[in-house]
C-alpha cells in the first residue's frame, strides 16, 4: 500500500490540549512547517467558532504551500434548518480552504441524548451538509464520530450514517475512536467488516486515552484505511491523539509505506522539536524515534555492544529520522562510556590509561552524592577537560552573596552581590532579579560582559530542582539542572548541595563556562 496520506490536526485538535494555546502567527508558522515537511493535508480549524480560526485561514490563503492542502472543519447543519442557511456552513464557504471535514453523529446515543434529534433527521443532517458542500466544488470528508462505540452499540444505524455521508459525495469515510477506548484487536476487525460492506476509501482518527492510539492507527492503515489522522508529538484533549510523528515513522520504515520521502524523513526529529516549541510544551525525552533518549545508552554492556554493532540495541539508524546515538557517561557505563566522550573531545585514551581510571573514579564518586551526569553532559565535558589538566578558568569567583527580601507590602526582592577575579582583574558587582537563582545570574553576566560580550547572546531556558533525599528534610541535597541555549545549540549542566543556591551556582558557573568554552572553539 503506497497510496496513505497523512492528515495532521494539530491545529485544531491538538490545540484542544491542556497547556496549550495557540495564536494565529503561531497557527501560521506550524501550518508552514508542515508544509515544507510534505503533509498532505493540514486541518487548519473550525471558521465558524471563533475570530482566530477565521483570521488563521485569512492569513494562510495569501501563502502558496508547495505541499500541502488546507482543511477547514465543522459539523453537519444543525437540526431543523438546511445546510444552506447554516453559519457554521456559511463560514466554511468563505474559509478558502480545499478540503472540508464534516464531523457527523454515527453513535445513536449521541444523536438522541446530545443532539436531542431523531436518528432520520440525523441522517439528513448529513446528507444535506455533504450534499450541499460537494456541489460547491469542495472535496469533502467525512468525519464518523464515535464511530467504533457506535458500531459495537448499534452496527445497523452507524452504517447507515456512513453509507449516506458517501451517497452524498463525501470522497473519504474516517473512522473515529473518538473516546480512545478501543483496542487494537477491535479496530482491525471492525475496519476489515466495513471495507466488505462499503466500497469507498477510510480514513482513521485516533485518541490515546487507552495508550493504544498509534498502534490502533498502524492497524487500521494494515486493515485498509488510507488516510491517517493525527497530531504532531500527539497533542489533544485528555491524554491526546494518536502521535503523528512515530505514525509517519513506522509507516516509512517499518511497514515500507511511502507516506513521505526518505529526505523528508530526515526532518522528523526537528518537526518534533519545532512544534514542541512553538507549542510551548516540552518533548519527553523519551519520544520515541525523536526524543533524546531515543538512541541514548548509559549501562556499560549496553554501551559496549552499540560500539561493536549498533543493531545489537537499536531497531533503526537514527539518522533515519534526523536524531543521532548518545552514549550516556555514569557510573553504569564504565570506562567504555569514558573512551567514547573521550573520543568526542579528540582525546586518546585507553582503558589502561590511569586517566580513564581516575575520571570514571570521579564520576562514580559524584554520582554518590547526587550528580546524574548523563542530563548533563556540559558539565561532564567541562570535569574532564578540568581532570585531564586541559581546562582553563575563564574566571575565578572570590565569593557571592544573596540576599532576599520581603518588605511591608509583601514585596519580594532578590539581590546578588558578586566577586570574581577574570583575566587578573578584580569585579564587584550587584543586580537583582526575578528570584535568587536569576539575580546570580545578572550579577555573574554584569561581572563577565565586559571581557566576554558574548554571553549576551545566552539565556537560561529551563531550571529544575530535584530533591535527592526527602527524608533528611530541609537539609536534604538537592539537584539543579540547568538547561541553556544560545543561536546555535542547547546545553545542560548541573549542580548538587545542601544549599539550593550552591547548587544552583555550580549549574549556572557551568553554563556560562560551557558558552564560552565551545565559543573558543
């Protein structure tokens, strides 16, 4: 089967999200990056439900996609009125768009206790929506809410909404899980008992709240269904929709499916992270095919094997999908996962080299007290250079002072007085900030710019506190991860004390000592 398009929702139902809200430009720019990733279809909103959705298909009629076709959504006519007299149909005839989805009841249930209609004026609610679209000139497909609970409630009546959405010219039937509840084995006999009872071309919509959707959509596309609905990472209400990125993946290389190319293929992992971004929710590091954990590996058996043959612990090259193999040093990884970071960082090393003894003697010793130096691979790059005698102080801190402030109206400040020695000069500084971490930082930067004015073009993008041992109470250790990022690259570092603010020192004197490091090339 070569012939599976894929249709992406992240607009609308992946909007639908908790934690997520999308403006117009941002609606614009993940539509773009669709585009330019080659999906076929892209459901760009509801018209007739709110201004943005409008404004968003305003905006993207004035941008010729080279890939992409543009769906505009709604449900059927309301009851008692025709299609034609309809807003929510009057604004899918000003939308611009190509395509059209209609989403219709197929769940008796729904028709009679949600819709408050009888099932043949359903029936007729679609026939006319579809009817009046088609003649339009629009391709429209056909959305069969609840298909799958309906089908196992009422077989006789979801059939009949299916067979007039298609005599009305709907060129495609999608078949919704749209609770999330079914299981595989359900939705490829349910699939393969439709395709024998109605010739027209399926399409599958997915939810994950049974933690099945990818694998009820690979099934549906083996039981005959050519058009696959889904969101990028699986963005959508409650625990989302079926994740479009491992679909695509395993489509392409597991099932030999040519939903996209195999340079198109290449750009999976950034279209993962840009929407992430631009979504503002962070990528689990486990995503599969395109998280960071994806092809990481951190046990020294583990390590060693990928070293001999990457097949022995890996299903596809990473490449594949545009991520690349990590070798994660800890203190499970042993002297193996010391050579390779070793060998990253053009030094030769051997396992019989008392240096390679006295890292990973380091790193086991740290990571007793807390260090995790696989999320932190800056801070590992910076111990080893500094264990190897390669490594040059960019600065050297006399000492620092916080001091944190509540005032009578309940105001809180935060202040960091700061001295630090660089290239033989003596800097004393203050700033304030948001909170302690972030006034430190400002004081350290305000030290630092004049003798390097690019630590302008960083910035801390993510700072996470972890307690190591709750049950010491307030004196417990505590972790700090850093994340930073500048034009070109993201990095992380990491601290671990007692005190918070120690901790967050080390992860932020890291950070900045990171940016200049790899600035010096």
């Amino acid at each position: 089967m070569s012939n599976v398009k894929i249709y992406d929702t992240t607009l609308r139902d992946g909007s639908q999200a908790e934690g997520i809200s999308y403006s117009v430009m941002d609606k614009v720019r993940i539509a773009e990056e669709l585009d330019k990733f080659g999906i076929h279809y892209i459901e760009g909103g509801w018209p007739g439900s709110n201004p943005k959705d409008r404004e968003f298909f305003e905006k993207i009629n004035r941008i010729r996609l080279k890939n992409s076709k543009i769906a505009a959504f709604s449900m059927t006519r309301r009851p008692g009125i025709k299609a034609s007299r309809d807003p929510n149909i009057a604004a899918l005839l000003k939308s611009g768009a190509e395509v059209i989805t209609i989403v219709g009841k197929t769940w008796d249930f729904h028709v009679t206790d949600v819709l408050k209609t009888t099932l043949n004026e359903n029936l007729a609610m679609i026939s006319d929506t579809i009817s009046f679209l088609n003649k339009k000139g629009f391709t429209v497909f056909y959305d069969a809410e609840h298909f799958f609970d309906a089908y196992k409630a009422n077989k006789e009546y979801s059939l009949k909404t299916l067979i007039t959405a298609k005599n009305a010219g709907a060129q495609s039937l999608c078949l919704c899980d749209t609770n999330g509840g079914s299981l595989t084995s359900e939705i490829t006999r349910i699939i393969k008992e439709i395709k024998n009872k109605i010739n027209a071309p399926l399409g599958i919509h997915c939810h994950n709240d049974a933690g099945v959707a990818v694998a009820n959509s690979l099934a549906a596309v083996e039981s005959g269904a050519t058009i696959v609905q889904g969101t990028i990472n699986g963005y959508g209400e409650r625990c989302g929709n079926a994740d479009l990125i491992a679909i695509i993946a395993n489509l392409k290389i597991k099932m030999g499916i040519n939903c996209v190319s195999s340079q198109q293929l290449k750009q999976l992992t950034h279209l993962s992270h840009f929407i992430s971004e631009i979504s503002n929710m962070r990528l689990k590091n486990e995503q599969p095919f395109v998280g960071d954990s994806a092809f990481a590996h951190k046990g020294g058996m583990h390590i060693n094997a990928i070293m001999k043959n990457p097949l022995t612990y890996e299903h596809i090259e990473p490449n594949l999908v545009g991520n690349h193999r990590r070798i994660l040093v800890s203190e499970l990884g042993g002297k193996t996962g010391i050579l390779l970071r070793a060998k990253a960082l053009n030094y030769d090393l051997s396992k019989t080299d008392p240096q390679t003894k006295k890292i990973l003697d380091l790193v086991q010793s740290l990571e007793h007290k807390g260090f995790q130096f696989e999320a932190a691979e800056a801070s590992f790059q910076i111990l080893m250079k500094r264990a190897l005698k390669k490594f040059d102080n960019f600065f050297e801190l006399e000492g620092f002072k916080v001091v944190i402030e509540k005032n009578q109206d309940k105001k809180i400040t935060s202040e960091a007085i700061i001295k630090v020695k660089v290239k033989g000069i003596r800097e004393h500084t203050a700033a304030e900030g948001d909170g302690p971490v972030n006034a430190l930082d400002n004081a350290l930067r305000k030290a630092l710019k004049e003798f390097y004015p690019a630590l302008s073009k960083m910035h801390l993008s993510d700072f996470k506190v972890r307690v190591l041992d709750e049950k010491a109470g307030t004196a417990a250790r505590v972790r700090v991860l850093i994340q930073s990022q500048d034009e070109d690259d993201i990095w992380n570092t990491i601290g671990v004390h007692e005190n918070i603010i120690e901790a967050s020192w080390q992860a932020l004197a890291d950070s900045v000592e990171y940016k200049l490091l790899k600035d010096q090339g």
